[in-house]
C-alpha cells in the first residue's frame, strides 16, 4: 500500500496552511517515525518507509497484510487531524535541556537532586534498583523511580510531567479516604472510543503515572521492556491506543498500583501547548541533578524561569499557560478541589514559536475559554456582531521589539510604570496581513484612513465599538472584518482636550497622547507615534 498524507481541508483552509507548514517541519525529521515502524515490523511484520513525495508530501509505502496495512493508515491518518489542529509541531530539540538550578537557591533544594538521580543514573546498580522495589524503605514512589529508571536509562525515554512536579520537585503523597482508601480499588475501567476497557487511576492519587516520550534513536520494543519488568517482578498489564501505550503497574501489589504512559515522537510533537508551568519540567539520562523544560518559557515573551516553577511547586501554586476548554478545566479541577493546589494569576498563554521561514503562528482562542467570554462581552457594544473567531498571535519578531521598547521606556521612566494597556485598533485591507506579520510600522500611520485628530500616530481604543469598529470595512468575500487587541506602551501620556492633526510625535519626555474630542468626553483615544510601542496580541474575525 502506498499512499501520501494530506490534509483533507480546503486548499485555502487555514487547517491546510497549518497542515502544510507542520508537515515541511516533519519532511526534515523523518526518523521520528522510527519507533512506530520498529513497533509494526515487530508485532506484525509489517514494514513501513516513510519519504518525501515529489510534491514535498509524506510518501507512506506499508508492506503487510491488507488487515494491518488498513491499520497502518488509519494511525497516519490521525496523524493527520493533530497536524491540522497543531499550531507549531514540537521538534525534538524544541524545549531547554535540563540545567541545574541557580548557586543562590540550589542548596534549598538538594532533595530534588537526590531524587532526580534516582531516575536519571545510569550507574545504579542492581542492588539499588532491588532496595527501591523490595528494601526496608521500598515505598509506593520508589517503585515508580525504578520503572522510570529502565525508561529513561535503558530505553532513552524523556521523563515528563505529573510525576517530576509532583514526587520529584514537590515530594507530595497524596492517598484517597473512605471507601477508596484500600490501594486494590484504586483503578477502575472504562471503554475508549475503541471499545478498549482501558484502566483509570484513582485521581485522588498522587504522584498518579509516569509520562515517557520514547527516543526517535534508541531502539524500542515493548517485549523487551516487559522483560526487564518480568526480571525484577515487576507486574505489568499493557493496552495499546493509536497514539501511546498504557501500561498498569503493581494492580495487586500492598504499595499500590501506578501507571504509565509511553508517548512515540511523531506524536510527542503535536503535544505543542503545555496547561500548567508547574507541569513544564522533563528528566533525561545522566542528567543526574538537572531539570529540563519542555517548552521554552524562560524567554521573552513569557519569562517564567525555571527556579519560578520549582519554587511555585513547593508552594503548590500554579499558573495556566493556555486558554481554557473542557480538558483543560478536567485538570484544573482535579489540580485546585482534589489536590488542593492554588492559582496564581494572571493566566500566560504559551505559543511556541513558529519555524524560522514563517513569521506568525496563530493558535485559536476555544469560546469556552474565560478570555473568549470577556472579549464577546466587551465586543456587544458593535451593533449586530457576530463573532467568527478569535486567534492568539505568535510573533518572534514584533515580540522582540515590543519587549525592547519596553526597556527602553522603563529606562526613561528610571523604573517607573510603562502604562501598558489592552486597547483594540480596527484596520481593513492590507493593514490586516501588515499588522499581524510587522507590526504597526509607522511609515503606514494614516496610509488607509484620512489623517488622525492627533496626527501622525497608531490610534487605539478602550471601547471596540467607537473608533476601532469604525476603521475597519467588511471583506469583498464573506463581509468579515478584523480588529485587533493589542498591549500597547503608553508610558508618560500627554492629556489632550483640543485636536491637533500636525502632530509628528508625542510631546517632548512623553511616549503617547490621550485624545478626548472637545465637548465629549467619553470619546477618547490613545495615539503612539513610536514603531514598536505596541503588540498585536489577539486577532479578532467578526461581522457587523
């Protein structure tokens, strides 16, 4: 069978451009397709080959039977949907590799080291991995390091998620009451969408499972891990899922029951958005005292450094780092009312960055969402509207010089407030494309409008249906329209009641000017004369 991954969006679909970028991402990394393919060749003789395609498409070539053949696709075919809905694909090499921890706080936190090398030593010897499954101190946890150990150190997984926050940074146990206290009803089960019963842990129970991204370069193969668990009795029940392995850990055993997730890396890097900050932190091999993050947060424009997060995990404080939907409010849930963690606001919504040849990546704002809801109702005061949708914008570029112009006011201000605000500008026309991929460039201030009440400058508002709405016009194809919201500097503002359209620039030691039109005073607008003094921040698509 052969056959090419496509889309299967409208051509001038944003699902296809999304699609169609992720997929030259993957043109250049086929060997993450590697386990999948050892996986296949083992368990059914199938051979896969995975190329590029003339077209720079995905050329798959199954050789098995038609049963699995049929099977093999419909995995591809999956795939398929997560590169659609993947803003940017996660490369292998995208997060920060782990570090120590800074000399100034290091010292506080030497446990964490201790149990870091538990996971990551490849020195341990066969009598620690016993003590930790079978000592005198042998522990629930301990069990879980030494799975985790043959994961990390003799498969070369990267070790993710609930079990580095929770046991190896926070050292939290957490056990259910009442009737679920006994550990052999703690797993239930539950069909997937398969028709698979597929074990569920109690989420009372923390640390709760291990999550493993198997290497794209180190062999895997499921018998021999089971085999390693077989040689130090170690019980293990396996279900298989499209994207992953489940495997169930210690049903029956007095410590309690755990369970793992092993993750291939075709999929690993549709797993672009992360929830939580506290959830960022990953363990490699031999890195035996380091923490590494998943997703780069500790630069602009997020700057959420790791010693932030472990100190936030010692708190049980968290930050949300995506827009809210139904999964993520499941996690929020059980985080906050079963585990008794707290939020720290405000919310920081993560994007990485798009690859080097594309300049923005937008990733879609869910309507369930808290940010969704507050715009729709500050965007009523538009006659009619109808939201289309809202999109978060990933610029590397105009980020950087945001964040430079920040300083750079911060510098004048000698440390003061920089007056930074959420305003909304309408735009129509090539304005749209321009503000999203440049910025507001001010060598096009006024370039589709008649000058300005304040001259040559950016004009931004509080109210989305005075000004801003007015700017905008109705597109030829489909009558929508574009506002943006953006972060906007304001700085030291220059309060004005009288129109000047001569303006250049803000006056002398000021960043921006409030504009109030003569006898109304709720007809205002905020004026920046400087390239760089504001961010496009969401894109907002609607009629009107």
């Amino acid at each position: 069978m052969v056959f090419s991954l496509s889309s299967h969006a409208p051509p001038n679909s944003e699902a296809h451009e999304t699609f169609q970028r992720n997929t030259q991402g993957i043109l250049k990394m086929l060997h993450i397709f590697n386990p999948m393919k050892w996986r296949w060749e083992n368990e059914a003789q199938v051979k896969i080959n995975v190329e590029q395609s003339p077209t720079d498409q995905l050329k798959i070539t199954v050789s098995g039977r038609n049963s699995n053949n049929r099977l093999v696709r419909e995995e591809f075919l999956e795939l398929s949907v997560w590169l659609r809905n993947c803003v940017v694909i996660r490369t292998p090499n995208s997060g920060l590799p782990p570090r120590l921890l800074i000399p100034q706080v290091r010292h506080r936190y030497l446990d964490i080291e201790e149990r870091i090398s538990h996971v990551t030593d490849s020195k341990r010897t066969t009598i620690d991995l016993w003590n930790g499954l079978e000592g005198p101190k042998a522990t629930r946890e301990t069990r879980m390091e030494v799975v985790a150990w043959f994961a990390v150190c003799q498969f070369g997984c990267k070790l993710e998620g609930g079990f580095v926050r929770d046991w190896i940074v926070g050292h939290y146990i957490q056990r259910p009451e009442g009737q679920h206290a006994d550990p052999s009803t703690w797993i239930s089960r539950t069909p997937n969408a398969a028709g698979v019963q597929v074990p569920i842990l109690n989420n009372a129970v923390t640390p709760a499972d291990l999550d493993c991204h198997l290497s794209a370069f180190k062999y895997f193969d499921i018998d021999k891990f089971l085999d390693a668990m077989h040689k130090y009795q170690i019980e293990c029940e396996v279900t298989r899922e499209q994207w992953r392995y489940i495997l169930l850990f210690d049903e029956h055993a007095k410590t309690g029951p755990f369970m793992m997730d092993l993750i291939e890396p075709h999929v690993a890097l549709t797993h672009d958005r992360v929830d939580f900050d506290v959830n960022n932190l990953s363990l490699e091999k031999d890195y035996t005292k380091e923490l590494g993050m998943r997703v780069d947060i500790e630069n602009v424009p997020y700057s959420i450094e790791l010693e932030t997060i472990v100190d936030r995990i010692r708190r049980k404080e968290l930050k949300i780092l995506r827009p809210s939907d139904d999964l993520l409010e499941q996690r929020l849930n059980k985080m906050v009312n079963v585990r008794h963690w707290s939020v720290k606001n405000p919310s920081v919504y993560v994007i990485p960055k798009p690859p080097n040849k594309y300049l923005v990546a937008l990733a879609p704002i869910p309507p369930s969402s808290d940010l969704y809801k507050d715009l729709v109702k500050r965007l009523q005061v538009i006659p009619n509207i109808q939201i289309i949708k809202m999109e978060i914008i990933r610029n590397p570029g105009t980020e950087d010089l945001y964040f430079g112009m920040k300083k750079l006011i911060q510098k004048q201000l000698k440390g003061g407030n920089v007056n930074e605000k959420e305003l909304f500008h309408g735009t129509t026309g090539k304005g749209i494309d321009g503000i999203r991929d440049y910025g507001y460039d001010n060598r096009y201030y006024g370039a589709n409008t008649a000058k300005g009440d304040w001259g040559h400058g950016t004009y931004f508002s509080t109210n989305p249906g005075s000004h801003s709405h007015l700017h905008t016009a109705p597109n030829d194809q489909d009558q929508s329209r574009v506002l943006y919201y953006n972060k906007v500097l304001l700085g030291r503002i220059y309060e004005m009641n009288k129109l000047d359209r001569e303006l250049q620039s803000a006056p002398v030691n000021f960043h921006s000017v409030h504009g109030t039109h003569p006898g109304r005073p709720d007809d205002d607008e905020y004026v920046i004369y400087w390239y760089g003094q504001a961010l496009p921040y969401i894109k907002i698509i609607y009629k009107a």
